[in-house]
C-alpha cells in the first residue's frame, strides 16, 4: 500500500468512527484534514483548499504549505478553511491510536462551536518537585483504579486520586482553577479522541495504563496532564451516565463536578489522609526520583538564566502570533516565563525556527527572548540553533537601551 492509499485510510477510518460517535457531542466533529510532512512540508488534505494549492490525487488531495504556515498537530486556520493538522510522524501503525489523534484535533477544530474557548493557563506549579510528587501519586491511584477487579475497589483508589489533586491544589493556590482551564481544553479533546477510537471502559483501559506509565516517564507536565487525567475519571464517570460530557460548560469546576458525579468522599484533613496513603501509591519511590530530578534541573535553569536574561539576547514582541511546539518539554524558568525548547513561530515580522538551545516566551507570551544574533544578511537572521526570515519592512537591531541587546522591528 503506497502512502497515499494509506493516509486515504487513515481519513476514511476516522470519518467512519466520528460518525458513528456523533452523540458525543450531538455533532460529528469530522472535518478538514491535514496530515503533513514537517520536513517537506508536503500537505496530504481529506478535501481541497480555498487557494488551490492542494490538487486532487486519487481519493485525496495533495500539496506543499506555505513557508508562514506554522506546522504542528493543532486547529489551523489557512486557506479559507479551518483544519485539525496531524503530523505524519505522529501518525501510529495502531489503528485505534490513529484514530485517537485525529479525532483529538477534530474536537480543537470543532470545540469553539461546542462551546469551549482555546483557553491556555500556567501551570508551572507542575514542573516542582512537590507539584509533581503528588500529580503522579494521583496517576499511581488512577492506574491502581483501573487495574481494579472490583467496582468498589476502584472506587477507593479513584477516591484517593482525588486527594491527591486537592492536596495538590492546597500546596498551590490558585493550581485548582489554572489546571481546570487546562483539562477543559486538552483533557476534554483527549476524552474526545479516546472515547471514539475506543469506546468503552473496557476496551480503552490497557491504553490508559500504558499511556500514563510512559506519561511518567517523559518530561515536563506543565501542559500534557490532562490527557493522561481526564480520560481516566471520564470512563469511570461513562459508565454510568454516558454522556456526561455534554454537561460540561467553559464555568464547570471538573475536580468538584468529578468528586459529586463519582460520589466521592472528601474528608475535612486532606492532608493528614493524604500521609497516610501515600506509601501505597510508591511515595518513596517518586519522591527520590523527583528529588533526583530537583537538582539536575536547577543546573539547567541556572544555564537558562544566562543565555537569556544575563547574556547579550534578542527580545522579539508579538503581533500577530501562530505558533507551534512540543508541549513535553518546556521549562518553567522562575518569574520570568516558560523555556521552549523547540518552536516555531510565524507572524507580521516574518517566521522563527527554534530547533536547539531554545527561547524564553514570557509569562503572558507576548513575546519570546532568544540568544543574540550571530549573523544578520538582510532579511536572514541566524543565531545559536535559531533562524529568522524577515518580512520585508522590519529589521533587527541594536537596542537602543545602552545594553548589548538586540531587538526586532519596523523599519
């Protein structure tokens, strides 16, 4: 099967699955497609754009995407259309985890007219030792919950979860509401993805295990604990009332929607609860590994601090921005904003490419600082593992600050 046969498939199999699954949402979310090469930019699309550049091939539609086009797996706006773009690398040999990513990105395509804003938040509680320490004692007790062979079994370990996330909270004021913000935007979208590549209870638990044992295994957690955390309280939640998610709104508290719809039992000292149990979801053990984790990562933020705050930098403001990244391995960096590690970004000034060394967005990402510029050829700007193509018309400079930063601007 050649890939163009294949990436058919993969569009005509998700078509399948959304449509059988409309009740989700009372709306088939399956819409336009894109799935794309990040090297060549070639565009595979479920149907043409407004501009012509897709020309038909077969059962599919096929071209390159402009250079200002931020690639990314996202709900993309070009060409007249909105899409949910996939990244060809992303794309599993596993049926059903296809379908998963796909229908994840439908649901961003769609959300808005769900009801659902595309809301951020900062969450860099979450990339602490404490803050992380008690995410993974709440994804220990979720697993435990779905390895569970009785109902009332779960239900303890499901319980328990739940303290975890408010001691969490308690540690973190203000943690309840920014990671509630979070989880309506991607944890809904991953429920979205697994329910209709998945189904049931049944059917989507080894996945969910899996998913969350290598979730802990990877980087920061920052922007990515939704997907591993709504999904799992979402089938508990399915089998008995199915459709609980059309009772969610933009307002709905899902910690306190979870804890009355699960019936769970809060009791008054969390906290004193919360030490007795610990050891049963491997305390010890996460607590040294974050411990361990804690140490290295203060050398690499003291590194950050120089390259991007004491250094010779470059400060790029904001005006129109798209951008794209790999959510799983940003820094929080103290006060001053989140390191990306990789991004790119397209905007009125032109397009950045970040693939190393990285680029400090600020805390309400209206700009991103990166290392200064070691070339300047017009309108091609290179620095340390960073590229920019200029927009005719704008020009990156000395600041005229008396410091040895750069700045980028109009002419």
């Amino acid at each position: 099967m050649t890939l163009n046969d294949s990436i058919a498939m993969y569009f005509d199999e998700t078509k399948r699955a959304c449509t059988s699954n409309e009740k989700l949402w009372d709306k088939n979310i399956y819409g336009p497609l894109l799935i794309v090469d990040p090297i060549s930019r070639k565009a595979y699309a479920n149907e043409p754009d407004t501009l012509g550049i897709l020309k038909p091939d077969g059962k599919i539609f096929i071209g390159k995407l402009p250079y200002n086009v931020v690639i990314a797996n996202a709900n993309v706006k070009w060409s007249g259309k909105n899409w949910a773009m996939v990244l060809l690398p992303f794309i599993s040999k596993v049926k059903e985890d296809r379908i998963n990513l796909l229908a994840h990105e439908l649901f961003h395509r769609s959300q808005l007219s769900l009801g659902f804003e595309n809301k951020d938040a900062n969450n860099n509680h979450l990339d602490t030792k404490n803050g992380r320490v008690y995410l993974r004692l709440e994804l220990n007790a979720l697993i435990k919950a779905l390895e569970s062979k009785s109902k009332k079994e779960a239900a303890r370990h499901l319980n328990n979860a739940v303290l975890f996330r408010k001691h969490r909270h308690a540690l973190f004021p203000g943690a309840d509401s920014t990671e509630n913000a979070m989880e309506l935007n991607e944890g809904l979208a991953e429920y979205t993805g697994t329910y209709i590549s998945r189904g049931s209870l049944k059917e989507a638990t080894p996945n969910l295990i899996r998913k969350i044992k290598d979730f802990q295994n990877g980087g920061t957690f920052v922007r990515t604990f939704p997907y591993r955390t709504i999904p799992v309280y979402g089938f508990f939640l399915q089998e008995t009332k199915k459709y609980w998610n059309k009772e969610i709104k933009m307002s709905t508290p899902l910690t306190e929607y979870f804890v009355w719809e699960l019936k769970l039992s809060i009791p008054d000292d969390i906290a004193k609860i919360v030490l007795q149990i610990s050891k049963e979801y491997d305390f010890d053990s996460v607590n040294a590994q974050e411990t361990e984790r804690e140490e290295k990562t203060k050398a690499l933020l003291n590194e950050y601090r120089k390259k991007f705050i004491e250094l010779p930098h470059l400060t790029i403001t904001f005006e129109n921005k798209k951008s794209s990244f790999d959510s799983r391995n940003l820094t929080p960096l103290d006060d001053k904003g989140v390191v990306y590690p990789t991004m790119t970004v397209s905007d009125n000034w032109g397009v950045l490419t970040i693939d190393k060394v990285g680029g400090l967005m600020s805390p309400n990402r209206d700009k991103v600082t990166i290392t200064a510029p070691k070339n300047i050829d017009g309108l091609n700007i290179t620095g340390e593992g960073w590229t920019i193509k200029l927009t005719e018309g704008y020009q990156v400079l000395k600041s005229n600050d008396g410091s040895e930063n750069y700045i980028l601007q109009k002419k």
